[in-house]
C-alpha cells in the first residue's frame, strides 16, 4: 500500500477518534505491558527495540518504561507520522538496521501486504529479529469472528491463518 494511505485522514479515523479508533494508548500499553513482562520472565534482555509500523508510536512509552535503557526506533511508511513524530520512513519489507534488534514489534502491518510483499516482510523479520518478535496480523477468520468491522480498517488483504502460520514456522 502506498505511503499516502497512510494520511492524517487515515490516524484520525483509526486511532485519534474515540468513535471509530481501533486502537488505543491505553490498551496498546496494556499489551506491551505483556510482552514486556513476559520477556523479563524469560530473561531476554532488551537493549534496542525496532517498531516496524509504528504508526503513532503508542508502544515506545510503555517499552521505555519497561526497558529504560533500550533504544527505540520507530520505522513507518506513512510520510505523515514521519514528518509529524520524526520517525524513520521505510517498510517492514525492506527497513535493515545496522544490528538486529533485540525486540521487534510488528503490530497490524501484514495484511496491508500482498502475498509478495508479505513474504518479503517475513524474511525481513527474521533477519532484523536478535531475540523476540511480537507479531500481530489479521487473518480471514479474526475479520470474521474476532474484530469490530465497523472499526477495523476493511482495505486489506485477507489470508487463512495458515499462511501465517506455516510461513512463520519455517522462518522462526
């Protein structure tokens, strides 16, 4: 999908308004709170974290607050959120740091891919991931079953979960 989809249009609707949001700071910190805790369980140390698709950046405060000596880098296709939050343009399909980063979080990314792209982005995950990825994509069956669809952005490309589920097998 192009950068300009990505438009003040596109946030204000899915995120800012609380009418239509999708997400929330509030529950995006509820699960980054999580992720978090779950890897200090597991003693995986986080020095550096690479946010593919950050959008407005709602995990980096609560990450920080977790991991206050880590290095965030928020990464976003959208021009907008770049000019207006100063994060690093690029894609999930081809964003390479210079090291690996010890947690990577891709949150509602893939299904704005086609097959192509998606499978780009999945062997671009595990070369940018040096301990833990947390992954999230909307599958057919989450559209059907799980989600909100007078919220959840409709303009995607749906697959099975399967597709997810045997490509992330043979990567990680």
């Amino acid at each position: 999908m192009p950068s300009s989809a990505f438009d003040q249009e596109y946030y204000e609707r899915f995120y800012r308004d609380p009418e239509t949001a999708v997400a929330s700071e509030q529950s995006t910190a509820r699960l980054a709170a999580f992720v978090c805790s779950y890897l200090t369980h597991m003693d995986l140390p986080v020095r550096s974290v690479l946010d593919l698709g950050c959008g407005l950046g709602y995990w980096r405060e609560p990450i920080l607050e977790h991991f206050p000596k880590a290095r965030y880098t928020g990464v976003e296709i959208s021009a907008y959120t770049c000019k207006k939050l100063g994060w690093t343009q690029g894609s999930v399909i081809d964003f390479r740091p210079k090291k690996p980063a010890d947690l990577v979080i891709c949150q509602g990314v893939l299904q704005y891919l086609n097959d192509r792209e998606c499978r780009a982005a999945l062997d671009n995950l595990a070369a940018v991931t040096a301990g833990a990825l947390y992954l999230e994509a909307l599958t057919e069956e989450d559209w059907e079953v799980n989600c909100d669809q007078e919220l959840t952005d409709g303009e995607v490309h749906l697959r099975t979960g399967d597709f997810y589920r045997k490509r992330l097998a043979r990567n990680f």
